[in-house]
C-alpha cells in the first residue's frame, strides 16, 4: 500500500531520497569517521574532560 502511495508522490519520493542521503552523509561516510578520529586525538592532546566539537 504504501509503494502505491509513493508512485504517485513524486515530491514524496524526492524528500525522502534527500533525507536519507543527509543521513548516511552525516553518520556513515568516511570523512564522519574520520571527523571523530580527528576530535578524539584532539581531546586527547589537550586532556580535555568535556566534549571537544570541531566544526
């Protein structure tokens, strides 16, 4: 049912494809495991107790 429902919401189906790449972009790609690498080493160079974000 819920196939059905998209073949006819192309708007739908277009969120729903930028959605999930902003997701896998933002949790499951490489320059994320490495972001958090780097962070780590960071934290740990400066001995920081709270969370080091870098942006």
């Amino acid at each position: 049912m819920r196939i059905r429902y998209l073949f006819n919401q192309k708007q739908k189906i277009q969120e729903m494809g930028d959605k999930s790449r902003e997701f896998v972009r933002e949790n499951f790609l490489l320059t994320r495991q490495l972001r958090e690498h780097l962070t780590l080493m960071v934290s740990l160079q400066h001995c920081a107790v709270d969370r080091i974000e870098l942006s």
